[in-house]
C-alpha cells in the first residue's frame, strides 16, 4: 500500500509550521504504511554551502562527529535521532567518497537546500523520534512504507534521493528496475539498494544531468517506467506528481492561495488550514502537474 | 439527531445508524467532520436519513439498503459499492471504482468521478453530472450509467447487459461495447433517472446510448429477462 505526501507552500509566513502541517499528514497517513518512513524538508539554500544528510549505526553521536572534524575542518553537525546533517562548504565530489570510507555512516541525501530522514518504525514514532514538528522549509515531502519490493530497512525507506536536492517517494512498484538499474549504472548514475523506487529516482537524476526538467523526465518516465506508481519527486525549486496511466494508485491534491497539499487519501490533509476552501482535485492518470519557482 | 467524528468514534456512529429501533421517530442524521474517514455508513439497512458533512474517504455508504445518505462533499474510492437500495447523493466529486458492484438503488454525483465509475455494476443507477474517467462501466452487468459530461478512455469494456447513457463525448469504447439505437422505453428510463436527479431540463435528444455487442460472451436472448 504505503502512503505519499507532500507540501508546497506559497504563503511564505507558513514557513515555520511546515514540520507541524508534515507531521499531521504523516501521521494520518500510518495506517497506510505502518513499517518504516521518512521526509525530506527543503529549505532557502545557502550559497556554497551543502549539507549532506547521513545515518550512523554502530557507534554514538559524539565518536562519529569527532571522526568527521578530523576530515572536514569547517563540518557544523547536527546530530538529529540516528540521522547527522553534516554543513560544511566542500563540494560533493569530495565530501561523497569521505563519506563512503566511513563505514559507520550510509548516505541518505545531500544537496544545499535538502536535509532527508528515514527510519525503521511506525511512522507516528518515527516523526516524534526526528522532532519532526520542529521543522520549518518551502516545501516538504514524506512517506509511510508497508514494504512489497525489499526488506524492512532504512536502505528500504523513502525518499530516495539519487542526486543534489532530489527525492522520491513512491506509492506502488516497479516491474522493470533490475533492467533499468543495470542500464542506469554503466551511465554512471549511483544506486546503493535493490529497491525499485531508488531506479525511478535514478531514472529522473540521469534526466536532470541530461538537462531535461523534471517534468519533462516524468513524461519519459511514462514510456520507461512498467508498474503502478504514484510519484512525489522533489527538487530545491519545488516538486511534481505523476500517476501511471492505470492509476490504482491514489492520490489527491488541495491547492489553496497559501499552499499546495498531496496525500495518498484525504485524511491526511484534513487538518490544513482552510482545506475546505481548498480546490480538491485527483491527478489525472498520466498526467504530470508540478508546482515551483 | 447529530455526530461528530472530531470526539465521536467511527465504530460507535457506523453502529448506531446500522442498528436503528424500528419503532423509533428519530430517523434523521447528521455527521460531522468527517474527515475523509473511511466507511462512513458502510452497512446501513433501515429507511433513515443521513447527511454527512463534509469529505469522506473509501467505501462511504458501502452495501447501503434503504438509507438516503448525502454527502456534502468528496468521496473517495468505492462510494455506494455493493449498494442493494436507497439513493446516496455525492454533491462533490468521486473517486474511482464509484458505485462498482452495486445490485440497486441510486447513486447520484453532482461533480466527477474518476476511473472504472460502475465497475461491474449489477443493477444500480449511476447518474454522473459531470464527467467519469478511463475503464467506467467496465464488466458492467446490469443497471444504467448516466454521464452529461464526457467518459475516459476504455467505456464500457467487456460489458454484459448494462446500459450507458451519455451527453458528452467518449474518448474511446472498450472492447465489446458499442453505440445501440435509442428506443422509446430506453428514452423514458433516462428522463426518468435525469428527473430523479433533479435535471428536469436536460434534453434526452442529446444522450446517446450504449451497450454490449454480445461478440465477447455467451449471450443468450432465452436469459435476457435476468438481467
């Protein structure tokens, strides 16, 4: 099943309660998904700054941040659950292999204005174990698992994210990603599990280095990608959804004059400041909509 | 009598309105907030009234007999599925799979409803104001599905013994089914479906009619009355 949000928001002074307005979607959202979840929070980049989001195992917050000091003089760390955001102003072509060599740490995302948690759980645990209501960003997106395609793990858990500033999240599965991520590798995109969803976020990342938009690679995507899916990506600049042209795959969107919702069901837009004003619509099976700067 | 989903649980409301005394005058309801809860009046049996305030989420008055149920509102997948009897009235849009299975009563939607609208229907009426997506109609065995506005790709796959009225355009037909002539009982069950609906003024002269070619099952013109 599994469940997909996310949040665009376009009155600026809502800010500040987007973890808040997150938490409530996904917390609405954990009967879909009650194995694992996670979010990925965007907020105003800061120039040649990047953060790298990381998840440690197998040693404490204080040994771990002590070993990346050593390697990288102007780390700031902030140490969040089992997740670090390590900001620092060294280039991803740098900072990427520092990371692989520790083998404490697995990569979840990076980018300048993404930070991405995810965890084992249920997802009502897993958003008060990050703090989640604390958050403030733009715009935001998350999912709910209940796991059909690879095991049980954080490496299993949404969002994927396959390059600077992307996610994805994904309601469904994939029939053709063995194939695809084979053919995604020699190109010399980076797929670190066997989970479907992280082929589609690969597929778009290879798009996005092609020089296509994001709405342009989702099209494609229609043609390439076999299986059922509803897509969240997002990018620093905001994000987009597309259902397969079978659409079993839920979804709804409510657009307001201060923001843009997306959930799997209704339910978990119900809180949302004036959702009943809002304009309440389903995507159209194979038809991309996005919203961003 | 009135219900809030915000303090009320689902269980306890769905019972109440499921066991009502039939000898009890209190026969109409109001639910509140509801939240896009799921089965919100799923299972209901007795001649009662409800309105239920606001969206709602999957299988909203599932399996209905006798109730009138109207949502001021969205819903969402599978609306009146399985209905036996009553009318349920969506005054917003529909999610997919509305009114599938159904062996009776009305489904009215006043807005859109997404992909397979009456999905193997088996003897309800479906009036859609608006528009209905790919694959309405689909397996269709019994019934009328009313559309004024356009249908999805795919109406009326495979259908059996169903029959689509519609105003607007089709995008494609499915396999199997394909445009009938209108006859004057056909004629007077539309006037009818659309006066129940409350579009008295719609002119019938522009619904077109479709139904089964008969080339993809057994039909047999000795069974016709069963359908």
């Amino acid at each position: 099943m599994c469940g997909i949000v996310g949040i665009y928001l376009k009155n600026k002074k809502l800010n500040k309660d987007l973890g808040k307005l997150l938490t409530g979607m996904m917390n609405n959202m954990a009967t879909r998904g009650p194995d694992s979840a996670g979010f990925a929070i965007y907020s105003p980049e800061k120039k040649n700054r990047y953060k790298y989001s990381v998840c440690f195992s197998e040693t404490n917050a204080k040994e771990i941040k002590s070993q990346i000091i050593k390697k990288i003089k102007d780390a700031k760390i902030k140490v969040i659950a089992d997740h670090l955001i390590i900001e620092t102003a060294l280039a991803p072509v740098k900072v990427l292999d520092m990371i692989k060599k520790f083998k404490n740490l697995s990569l979840v995302g990076y980018g300048n204005s993404i930070e991405i948690f995810k965890q084992v759980g249920n997802p009502k645990d897993v958003v008060k174990n990050f703090n989640l209501e604390k958050f403030s960003g733009t715009h935001a997106i998350g999912h709910t698992r209940m796991a059909t395609e690879s095991a049980i793990t954080t490496d299993g858990s949404h969002p994927y994210s396959t390059g600077k500033d992307e996610c994805l999240v994904h309601n469904g599965s994939l029939s053709n990603h063995n194939n695809l991520r084979r053919t995604l590798k020699k190109r010399g995109i980076e797929i670190r599990s066997q989970n479907d969803t992280e082929v589609a976020a690969g597929y778009i990342s290879n798009g996005l280095l092609n020089k296509k938009s994001l709405k342009e690679t989702l099209i494609d995507g229609l043609k390439d990608l076999d299986g059922f899916y509803t897509f969240i990506s997002g990018t620093k600049s905001g994000m987009a959804i597309v259902r397969d042209e079978i659409a079993c795959k839920p979804a709804v969107v409510a657009e307001t004059k201060d923001y843009v919702a997306i959930a799997s069901e209704f339910q978990a837009m119900a809180h949302l400041p004036n959702v009943n004003k809002a304009k309440i619509f389903e995507p159209d099976p194979g038809l991309v909509y996005s919203w961003g700067k | 009598m009135k219900f809030n989903l915000k303090k009320d649980s689902l269980r306890d409301v769905n019972n109440h309105l499921q066991n009502i005394d039939k000898k009890s005058n209190n026969r109409s309801f109001v639910i509140n907030n509801p939240d896009g809860n799921h089965a919100i009046c799923a299972g209901l049996k007795d001649e009662i009234e409800v309105t239920v305030d606001g969206h709602a989420g999957y299988y909203c008055a599932g399996m209905n007999m006798n109730a009138q149920i109207t949502i001021n509102g969205n819903v969402g997948t599978g609306v009146a599925e399985n209905m036996m009897s009553g009318t349920v009235h969506v005054k917003g849009n529909a999610s997919q799979s509305a009114g599938a299975t159904a062996h009776g009563g009305t489904l009215i939607v006043d807005g859109d409803t997404s992909s397979r609208c009456g999905i193997s229907m088996k003897g309800i009426d479906i009036i859609v104001k608006g528009s209905v997506g790919h694959m309405s109609a689909f397996m269709a065995q019994s019934g009328n599905l009313v559309i004024c506005g356009d249908a999805g790709d795919a109406l009326g796959d495979s259908i059996y013994e169903a029959k689509i009225f519609i105003s607007g355009k089709v995008k494609s037909l499915g396999a199997d089914c394909e445009e009938k002539k209108i006859t004057e009982k056909d004629k007077k069950i539309l006037k009818s479906l659309l006066d129940k609906s409350g579009l008295n003024d719609k002119d019938i002269n522009n619904f077109k009619m479709y139904g089964s070619a008969r080339k993809l099952y057994n039909f047999n013109i000795d069974n016709v009355s069963e359908y």
